[in-house]
C-alpha cells in the first residue's frame, strides 16, 4: 500500500505533468528564435530571456515540491539526478525539452504494443535530442572565429552525423561549450541506436517465433485431422461383415 506522501506526489506530478510539458514546448520556442532568427530586435530577445527565466523558475520549483513530497529525498535525488543537473547547469537546460517526448509517450499509451510506445518514445527522443543539441551547438560556435558551425544547416548535418556515431568530420564544434554539446550528443545516439537495435531484434524474434508457433500449429491441425481419419477408418472397418473364414 502506498504511503501519503507517496500518493500525493503522484497525484501531483499527474496534475502537473501537462503544465510541465507546455512549459518544455514554450522553452523550446524562445530558446531557439533568439538562435534563429538573426538580427532578432533587442526587446523580443530580452522577452525571451524573461520567458526562459520564468520556465526555469517553474521547473525548480516543481522540483522542490517533488522533493517535498518524497519519503526518501536521497532516493529522490538519486533517481532524478538529469532534473537537478539541468536545474544547476545553465548549458545543459536546453534537456528540459525532452520533457515533451514524455507527452509523445503518454498520448501513445493506449497502444496494445509496448514496442509502439518505445518505438515512440526512441523516435521523439532522436529528433527532440537532434534539434535541440543543433541549436545548442549553433549558438555556441556561430560567432567563433575559426568555427565550421556557422548555420543552422551545418549544425543539423553535424547534429546527424553525431547522433547517428557516422561522424564524417566536415563540421565539428571547436569551442568548449560545443564539444561539450558533442559529448552529450554522442552518449545520447549510442543509447538510442541500442534501444532501436535492441527493438528491432525484439521484432525479429517474435515474428520468428510467431512463424514457428503457427508452422507448428499447422502441423498439429494436419496430425489431428490424419488421426480423425484414421479412427474412421477403423470405425468403418470394425462395422463391415467379416468373411467367413
């Protein structure tokens, strides 16, 4: 049985789970106009910094309220270290998108197939983690001297090659903060090609055995339909006269 503490915070992060996930969405907006939209006015930039200021702000004090309403806040904190080091770590708050592939998940709930939900989840994960790490690493290489990352399209080219462990080497980050983005993007596509991998041989698997299960049922239906005939046969055998000997 679920302690109170315990059922309050889920009733809470089931309550607060969609405000979360708009607030994720409206980050990933004024996150990246500012990087896109070049020569961008300086009050709509300074609108945006507020917004992302604001976002922030919702999302620790959503954290503070979880940690309030956990039994154990060590288990907490150890079970949501990613939450804490978004908070803490300006560069890595751009992660706090991928809060929305948690909605992409949940509207796929009702999927009969848990490998649809992971298929769905793994999908919005690459494209999520893939757009936001290109605009990371866009804005902190584009104004660098030296850099090869100096549009949105080179930073998606680098963004795919990186996810995808291809690494061509034509463009790659050269300042710190990039090459930190780049650490991060290439942990993230292996931990995603062996769950499309692991996916993918889960399907192989079972088609194999589906195919086996229902070659075997064949054979079964087929057994059972030669031993109904031979008991007529018997049947029909045991019923006629028997010549005189």
């Amino acid at each position: 049985m679920l302690s109170l503490s315990t059922e309050r915070l889920l009733v809470y992060e089931r309550r607060s789970a969609w405000f979360l996930t708009a607030a994720a969405v409206l980050f990933l907006g004024v996150y990246a106009w500012p990087i896109l939209a070049l020569g961008l006015s300086p009050g709509l930039v300074r609108a945006c910094s507020t917004a992302n200021l604001a976002i922030w702000i919702a999302f620790g004090f959503d954290y503070l309220v979880r940690l309030t309403l956990a039994d154990s806040k060590r288990r907490f904190v150890r079970s949501h270290l990613l939450d804490l080091v978004v908070l803490v770590l300006p560069l890595l708050r751009p992660l706090r998108a991928l809060r929305v592939v948690t909605a992409l998940a949940r509207l796929n709930r009702t999927s009969v197939s848990v490998r649809g939900r992971t298929t769905t989840y793994v999908v919005g994960a690459v494209l999520l983690l893939g757009f936001v790490s290109a605009l990371a690493v866009l804005d902190a290489e584009r104004e660098v001297a030296g850099a090869n990352i100096t549009t949105f399209a080179d930073a998606i080219w680098w963004a795919a090659t990186t996810i995808t462990t291809v690494g061509y080497g034509d463009q790659f980050p050269t300042t710190p903060e990039g090459r930190f983005v780049g650490v991060g993007l290439m942990i993230g596509g292996i931990a995603l090609a062996g769950t499309i991998t692991a996916a993918l041989a889960s399907w192989f698997v079972e088609q194999i055995n589906t195919a086996e299960q229902a070659e075997a049922d064949t054979r079964d239906d087929q057994l059972a339909t030669l031993l109904a005939e031979v008991k007529a046969l018997r049947a029909d055998l045991a019923q006629r006269p028997q010549p005189p000997a």
